[in-house]
C-alpha cells in the first residue's frame, strides 16, 4: 500500500501529445525572445534586464555573438534550476536557451527593423516578453535571474520580485557606462514594457476573479449569480469562529467585466453581505465556461 501511495506521489511522465505541445510552444516563444532582441532592441544599443542584459553588453565589449553569451551565462542557473525545480524545469529551460542561442546568431546580420529609438524600445520589448512569457507558460526560463533569486530569498529577508529588481537596478545601470544614459533609461522601459508582457502571457489574456460571499441569503444570491451572469456555484458549509454560527458561503468564478454586475446583485438582495474578490491566474477545469443568459 505504502509503495502505492509512493508510486502516485511520484512525477508521472507527460503524454506525448503534450510534450510536443511544450517543445512548439518553447520553441516559438525563444525564437520571439531572439526577435526581440536582434531585430529591434540590440542594434540600437538597448537592453533588457538580467543574465539577456549583461551578454549583450559583454557582446557590445567584446564583439563577439550574443548567442554565446546567453548559452555561456545561463548554463549555471540552469543547474540550479535543476536542484530547485526538477529535471523537467532544466530540459525544458536548456531546450530553450539553445534555441534562443542559435536564432539570435541566425537573426544578428538581419538589419534593425526600425531605428526610431522608442518605436524600438516599445515593439522589441513587447516581443520578447510575450516569448519569455510562453516558454515560461510552458515550464522552461530563458533568463537565469528569476532561478538566482529563488536560491537567495532562502537566505535573506526579501521577497523573489524584491530580488530581482535589485538585481536588474545594477544590471541596467551599467547600461549608461556601456552605451550612454539616454538608452540605459530606454533598457529601463524597455524591461517594464517585457515584464508587463510577460505577466499578461502567463496568466492569462481573459482576467478571471474568484468571488467568496457569505450571506443568510445565499441561495437567492446563488440564484441569480447562475441565472442573470451565466455562471456556476458552489456552495460551502461555513462556522464562524466568533459567534459559532453556521453560515453558508457561496464560490464562484467570474470574469473582470462581470465583476460590477455581481456587486450589484449582492448589494440589491443583501447589502450586509460578506463579499471577497480576488484576481486569478489561471482556470482549468469544471464548468467555468459561462452559459447563455436569456
């Protein structure tokens, strides 16, 4: 029973279907990350954040391919990623980094596709953050940062993002000794755009929101959640902790637009209803697809 147990617990292997899915996905979004940077950002002396921001600096210094850089650099974050996030997590982010490796050499003889600075700045970091954000969708990292400041927040009093941008402030304000500071502050927006992009890919271009009410109307409530938004609920057995009282709590997911129509169905049916709202990364599963109204 116990091996049972152990056998369960264990990583299973993927299907195929899905490995295939991963690789085409990794593979479209380091091609993007090299995109990104040979064709808009690099030749005009801009940027990003991270192990990506210092190859392209040390490829500006030395001359040589920026694709050797970003394989060289990441390699030893790539073991720490295997330590901290598995062998799934390592083939993944090693797959991905060879292939940002070969197309930024590929794409480097490639004239700019515009030398408007900002245009630049704006289009190269919106790239290479949707490319980051899918092959970290996927499962993989193509920059060695995030894995470093994993490693360090289990040492000291500071949050992964807190890391990072400490990090990221040196690594960009090198940029101005290296190239002038007029472009380390377009690197800088250039790094806000890719972190934007990045955030919106990974969690979802359709914002959904988890919605907890507790309420002694919480069937009329329920009700009209699934009859006039269209969507499901779950109820839960609740006690206060305070009075003891059995309370029941309604669970639903809706999406962002739904969110001031869902206020105001509480507010008419019970205006001294608890009501909790949160935003959600992700949604698989169940029956969150939202039915028709009439």
């Amino acid at each position: 029973m116990t091996e049972l147990i152990k056998a369960n617990l264990q990583h299973r292997k993927l299907p195929l279907s899905r490995v295939i899915t991963r690789i085409i996905t990794i593979t479209i979004g380091a091609i993007l990350m090299a995109t990104g940077l040979e064709i808009f950002l690099v030749p005009n002396h801009v940027i990003d954040g991270g192990i990506t921001g210092i190859s392209i600096m040390l490829a500006h210094i030395t001359g040589w391919k920026l694709g050797l850089f970003l394989f060289v650099l990441n390699l030893p974050f790539v073991y720490m990623g295997y330590k901290q996030m598995g062998k799934t997590f390592a083939f993944s982010t090693v797959y991905g980094i060879i292939v940002l490796s070969i197309f930024t050499s590929f794409f480097h003889p490639i004239p700019p596709f515009t030398e408007d600075i900002l245009l630049a700045t704006l289009f190269g970091g919106m790239i290479l953050g949707i490319g980051v954000g899918l092959v970290i969708r996927n499962g993989g990292a193509l920059d060695g940062t995030e894995i470093l400041a994993l490693v360090i927040n289990k040492k000291v009093p500071f949050s992964v993002g807190q890391i990072i941008m400490f990090i990221n402030i040196f690594i960009l304000g090198a940029a101005g000794f290296v190239f002038t500071w007029d472009r380390a502050m377009y690197s800088l927006l250039a790094y806000v755009i890719a972190s934007k992009a990045i955030d919106t890919v990974v969690q979802g271009l359709e914002e959904t929101k988890s919605v907890w009410i507790i309420s002694d109307n919480a069937e009329e409530i329920g009700n009209a959640v699934n009859d006039r938004l269209g969507r499901g609920v779950t109820y839960l057995n609740g006690e206060g902790a305070y009075t003891g009282d059995n309370k029941k709590v309604i669970f639903s997911i809706i999406s962002r637009l739904e969110e001031s129509k869902l206020t105001t169905i509480v507010e008419e049916i019970d205006p001294t209803a608890f009501l909790a709202i949160a935003d959600i990364a992700e949604v698989r599963g169940g029956r969150f697809k939202k039915r028709d109204i009439h």
